[in-house]
C-alpha cells in the first residue's frame, strides 16, 4: 500500500492513550515534563532549552512543535489510579511518502513514569501507526551523548545506523551529534513481538504518581 500520512486521532492501549496535543494541553504538559532532569536529556535542545516558567514554557512549546506537518501526541495514562493524566508527549513525523520514511521522536516522559510500560506502549502504538499506514522505515535517534535515550532505542529492537556529526544547534549553542537507529517493515514483527513481550511482563502494574 503506498504510504500516506495518518489522520491524527486517539490511538487507544492498556496503559496510556495518545491523543493530538493541543495548544490548550501545553499547561499540562509543563506539569508532566517541565523538570530540568528531562532537559538534561537532550530534550527541547539540552539542558539550556529548560524553561523556568509555565508561561516560558508555553511559548517555547508553541514553536517547538511542528503541528502542521507532524503527528504530535499528548501522552495520557489509559489506567490505573492515575487514569487520564498527561505524562508526556511523543511525535510520529517527518514524513516521505514517496520513499516511505517516517520518524518518532521529539519524545519526553514526567521522570515519574520513566522505566516503567508507557515508553514501550507508545513507541508499539506509534511503529503500528506507521506501518500500518504503508511507511517502510522508521527512523529514531537521540544526542549522541544521551546514553539513556540511546540505550532505550536499542532496547527497543532498532538497528543502529551511524552518527551524523555536527547535525543540530543545541541551546546552549553547542553542536549536536545525532546517533540514528531505525526499524523496517520486514524487522516490524519481531519488534512487535518484544514490546508486547515487555509490555506482558509489566502483567496488571500500571504506572502512579503519586510516590
């Protein structure tokens, strides 16, 4: 099938639902993501990006986030006590129909749900989303110097590919390398079999905050 953009629309799991991320969210998710721990990832450009104030914030996500051309996704916890509270934001975009390219990413979670089964849900609702809808690559990636991020990607059955040197401005006005993993559609079931087989091992634990 050729490959076509998706519809933005609620995609449904057991632990988070992803809807469109709206404007009207953006005070929800400086709640969910607004530490320096989640800049101090690479996030919204690195440490330097981190945004002190709601108000801050919520101008800075109304550029960061290309809504026009991107699928942006507000993340929601789908059950548990916590059930429709926002914990972060994942983005399936850059897409190339024609050479059926496609890419998650722009990805940052409340530090209260990290290694826990919302990563693996999303990144298994967004893979099936894409291919789903004909895309034949996926592409992820992550600073070079994020060893967590880039251990996840790895953890998620992606093949990594290279460093692209030099690739972005970060906000401190460093330059970015960028490490880049990707899955294609023929490595898709075997991916799809080992985030269902993580998400099983989380059996009926669904993620809280209140700690």
């Amino acid at each position: 099938m050729p490959a076509k953009r998706p519809e933005p629309r609620v995609i449904e799991g057991r632990v988070i639902r992803l809807e469109p991320l709206l404007d009207e969210h953006l005070t929800e998710l400086y709640a969910a993501i607004g530490a320096p721990e989640v800049f101090a990832g690479g996030w919204g450009g690195g440490p330097a990006g981190h945004q002190a104030s709601e108000a801050d914030f919520v101008e800075f996500a109304r550029g960061y986030f290309a809504w026009g051309r991107n699928n942006v996704y507000a993340v929601r916890l789908a059950s548990g006590p916590d059930a429709a509270a926002l914990v972060g934001t994942s983005t399936l975009g850059d897409f190339d129909e024609a050479n059926e390219h496609a890419h998650i990413g722009w990805t940052a979670y409340s530090p209260q749900v990290w290694a826990t089964a919302v990563n693996p849900e999303a990144k298994l609702l967004m893979l099936s989303e894409a291919f789903d809808h004909g895309f034949g690559r996926v592409k992820l990636q992550a600073d070079a110097l994020n060893h967590r991020s880039r251990a996840a990607i790895l953890k998620l059955g992606a093949k990594f590919e290279g460093i692209v040197r030099r690739d972005r401005l970060r906000a401190d006005g460093t330059w970015r390398d960028t490490a880049v993993y990707s899955i294609l559609i023929d490595e898709w079931p075997a991916v799809r079999v080992g985030l269902e087989e993580r998400l099983a091992a989380f059996g009926d634990e669904t993620p809280s905050l209140r700690k």
